[in-house]
C-alpha cells in the first residue's frame, strides 16, 4: 500500500529538518502548520510577512486575539521575546537577507527550481502574488511544502512550470505528501519516500526526472523522539 502523508504530517517533518537558531518565513498555507510542530528543544525565529518574528503554535480554542495573525489570516500565538513591527520593515528583513529558509506553498514547481505559487480571483484563494517574489529572491533557501499531485492527478512538479512564474530557478527543497526533493545542479533527487512508494511509481506520478539518492530514506513523520 502507498502510504501519503497528510498536511500535519508534512509540516512536522518540515519544521523538524530545520536547523536550530534559523530565522524562517512561514508562507500562507500549508507552511504555516510548521509553527505548531517545532520541537520543544530547538530555538527557531519563525517569521510572518506581515510584521512578526517570534510565532508561536496555534492558540487553544477560545484564547484566539484576532489583532495577532499569521499571513493567511488565522490567529497565532507568539513566543516571548517576539517582535512586532511594521510591514515596510518586515520587508527589510526579506530583502536584506535576514532570512535563513522561507518556507511557501505552490502550484508547480519547475525541475530547474523555478516557482509558480500566485494567482489571481481564484476561489477560496487568496488573490495576488504576496510577498513570495520578495521571498523567492532574499531568502538564503527556499523549500516549497505542497500535495504532489492536483485534485484531478495532475503532476505539480514538471520539467517547465505552466503557470505564471513567481520565481526562477528559486527553490531548493520540496516536500510533498509523498516524498522530498531536492533541486540540484543535476536534476531532481528524492531523499526520502513515503512507505510503500518505489521510484517508478514516484515517477509515473511527476512531471519532470527524478533520480533517487544512494542514502534515500523512508518519509515519515518524526516520533516524539525526533527520530
């Protein structure tokens, strides 16, 4: 049986690969799940666009604050010692380098790294480009967390993006519900998949080449050991 991992699950491993001390982006969407999942001992900076550093995970119900939210509107907690500021000076941080890894959401990714993740007036989406290109372009890495395949079964990752772009040549790492890849000077290389997945059934189920990694590994979500 192919096993897929479901969004928290993909969230977790995300934010336990993410090294200590890093200061990260957390981009509308699935990315955001990563402040709920931060182990307990690792220090992270997560960061909103829109003028927070210092997110926290989800607020328990009934102890939501409406005037603290995280970039795709829902209400989030945050840490002591958090800050927060003005957006014009969030974007400094973006754009004079401050951040280590913005982690985004797509619709396809490019096996050259290149992104298309904005849209316009779709429904339940939220309209426009955001901050991604600003992202895309002053972030040290970038790691796109997203479903591997369109409702319909349709690849995300392709050997050319049919979307409008977003970024070229940007992304670093992928995480999907079925396996992580890294884009490299060589092409695609999967270093981890889900339990059941073979790389020719990986392949049949993506549009560009992907070769697997000597020390690939199974893709699971951490246990509360971290292992």
């Amino acid at each position: 049986m192919n096993v897929k991992l479901s969004r928290q699950d993909i969230a977790c491993v995300a934010a336990h690969d993410i090294p200590d001390g890093a200061c990260v982006n957390l981009g509308i969407g699935l990315p955001t799940l990563i402040a709920d999942y931060v182990p307990a001992d690792r220090e992270l900076m997560l960061h909103s666009e829109q003028g927070l550093l210092g997110l926290g995970p989800v607020p328990a119900p009934g102890e939501e604050d409406y005037d603290v939210i995280n970039a795709g509107k829902s209400p989030v907690t945050l840490l002591p010692g958090a800050s927060v500021f003005s957006h014009s000076d969030s974007f400094l941080m973006i754009r004079g380098g401050h951040i280590q890894i913005a982690c985004l959401g797509a619709f396809q990714v490019a096996e050259n790294g290149d992104m298309a993740n904005w849209t316009v007036d779709a429904p339940g989406q939220i309209p426009g480009v955001g901050g991604a290109m600003d992202l895309a372009a002053g972030a040290e890495k970038v790691w796109v967390l997203m479903e591997h395949c369109t409702k319909d079964g349709q690849p995300r990752i392709l050997t050319q993006c049919t979307y409008p772009l977003t970024a070229p040549e940007c992304v670093d790492r992928i995480y999907t519900d079925i396996a992580v890849i890294d884009v490299t000077d060589k092409g695609l290389v999967v270093n981890r998949m889900a339990d059941g997945w073979t790389l020719e059934a990986l392949q049949a189920v993506t549009g560009a080449a992907l070769t697997l990694a000597p020390d690939w590994s199974v893709y699971r979500k951490p246990n509360a050991s971290g292992a």
